[in-house]
C-alpha cells in the first residue's frame, strides 16, 4: 500500500498548490499524512498531520528543518514523499527522505533562471531537488528540457501547473478594467523596495484614470515602506478567491510574484514581472530588471494597450490528475 507523505510550507498560499493533488489521493482511499513545516501555526482551512517545531533563526533555518526532521520519525511507513517548489524547507524535507531511503516526487520541477543569485536562495535549492527526486513532474516544456540538458536522474512527467487547477472549477468573467493590481515582497527587491515603490506611486499620480490596487505583504518591511503611498489604493492581503478575481478584471499587473506570473497567464494578462530574471516564462510577460526602468515600460504598454489572445504555457487545470494518476501507477 503506497503511504504518500507532503513536504508543507506555508508562505501566502503555497499549500494551494498540493491541496488538490491531496485530496484527489484521499479520494481513492490513498494514505496520506501531511507534515507542515511552516512558521505560522495557523494555515485557514488546510490541514495536516504532523507539525515540525523550527527554531525562528533564518541564519540556520535549513539546518534547523533537515535535523528536526532527521531525528523525528515523522517518515515512519512513508513510500513517497512529495514537495513542492523552490523554498528551503521543500529541499530540507527532499534531502531527509533522500537520507532516509524514500523516493522523491518533485511537483513544479525543472523551473530554472539558471542565475543562482536570482531567485535568491530558490534557484539553487530548486537545482539541488532535481539532483535527488525520483519522479519530475514538470508545468512546461521549457521545464522539461531543462532536466533533459541536465541529464538529471528519474522520471520526468510535463502536467502543467497544479495552482491552475482550482481554477476551471470556478471560472471568471475576464475583463479589463482600469485597474492596475500591484503586488512587491520577494526577497531579492527588498533593498530596492523604496525605489520600486517610490516608481509605482509616480505612476499612479500621472496615470489618474487607472485605479493602482496594492495587497499589502505581510512582511513588516514591506509594509514600512509602503507608506509612502497616497495614489496607490493598499488593501489587506485578499483571500486567494478576491485576488484571482482581481487579476481577472486588471488591465495590468506589476508583480514580482511567479504565482501571479501563472495565473495572470491563465486569464491572459500582460504582466510587467520586477525581477532581473524569471523562471516562469510567458506570453504577455515584460521582464523590468530596474525600477527606474518601470515608467518607460509601463507607458508604453498603456500607450499601446490592446486586449490580446495571450497563449498560457502552464496547462489546462488539469495537472494534479494527472500527477495523482501516475503516482497511481508507477510510485
């Protein structure tokens, strides 16, 4: 009998993108147990079944996840273990299985910028996964080609995207309103968050019959510096459901989010992605690497703008069937 066990972290909605490959298993009377190996104890609705107490030291964080789990039984009976991503602790809990003999199944697999500065630290930690999982199972054809130049061991699968699949379920009515969603956390713009904000807010003050919507992260930095917004309308964090309704009814996106990257893509949105590099490429999709760069990019967007049938490379909605069936079938 196949024991599947999940790598989980909470980081604004990951477990979305296992959820569904989770209760599909359940579905067929597959056990599961779920280990959650995030900071805040209260994830809403998801659940799980085993909680690894991590000391809040971001110095030692991957020393602290491959240890804690190294000396708890938390794999006992498990046959596959399955992560998902980029983060430290989906590496930490690969490496462990790894170490403790179980296979490897990678959801989101083959991602790469092949900058190792950029994601910072996820571009490496991606790679290091891939050189241990058993089974890939990848969103694009980008992807797969990646790990075929790698020459990477196991069995590569192209699904498509898992945080797709919620979506076909609920469709929306895409629309293009004048509305610009805006969304700034990750790491590697953290220094320059200042500037990027200081670029944004100049935009909505020149750009008055565009409404700039602003959720705000809850990283305590971010927050600081965003209050030097007064044209940019910044709300509270949306709930999954309000979000996606807001990228539906958006005429453009300004991110640095590779979530958004995908289901932005979905709904055929351009997106300007803040970043210097981006493993999630996509039709619709202007890489701005500066943020003295984002008014020249965005002016001629809006100069030019024009309602587009932008092609999503991410699937259909339908990858975490197709995962469940193969694990089914091969694991």
């Amino acid at each position: 009998m196949h024991n599947f066990g999940f790598g989980i972290r909470t980081r604004w909605g990951d477990p979305i993108k296992l959820k569904s490959i989770i209760e599909l298993l359940r579905q067929r009377e597959v056990p599961v147990r779920v280990l959650f190996t995030g900071q805040q104890k209260d994830i809403g609705a998801f659940e799980y079944d085993e909680l690894i107490e991590i000391q809040d030291n971001p110095k030692n964080r991957l020393n602290n996840i491959v240890s804690t789990i190294l000396d708890s039984d938390v794999f006992s009976g498990i046959t596959n273990v399955v992560v998902q991503g980029d983060t430290a602790s989906s590496f930490a809990v690969a490496l462990a299985a790894f170490n403790n003999q179980i296979p490897v199944s990678h959801v989101e697999a083959g991602l790469r910028t092949y900058d190792v500065k950029n994601p910072y630290p996820e571009e490496s930690y991606r790679q290091m996964i891939s050189s241990i999982t058993d089974y890939h199972f990848v969103p694009t054809d980008n992807d797969l080609r990646n790990l075929l130049v790698e020459n990477k061991n196991g069995k590569i699968y192209k699904v498509g995207n898992t945080v797709l699949d919620s979506l076909i379920h609920e469709p929306l009515t895409v629309t293009h309103e004048d509305k610009v969603l805006v969304t700034m956390h990750r790491r590697e713009n953290q220094e320059l968050m200042s500037d990027w904000f200081h670029e944004i807010e100049q935009l909505a003050s020149d750009n008055t019959k565009l409404e700039f919507i602003l959720p705000l992260h809850p990283n305590p930095r971010v927050r600081e510096k965003a209050k030097v917004f007064k044209n940019v309308n910044t709300v509270d964090p949306l709930s999954h459901d309000d979000l996606l309704q807001l990228i539906a009814s958006s005429k453009l996106i300004i991110t640095d989010s590779g979530g958004i990257q995908e289901e932005a893509a979905f709904y055929g949105k351009k997106v300007l992605v803040c970043r210097k590099a981006t493993e999630r490429p996509a039709p619709g999709q202007t890489l701005v690497h500066h943020p003295q760069d984002l008014s020249i990019v965005f002016n001629r967007e809006i100069e030019n703008y024009r309602i587009d049938t932008i092609e999503c490379p991410f699937g259909d909605g339908h990858a975490s069937e197709q995962i469940v069936e193969i694990l089914s079938c091969v694991v």
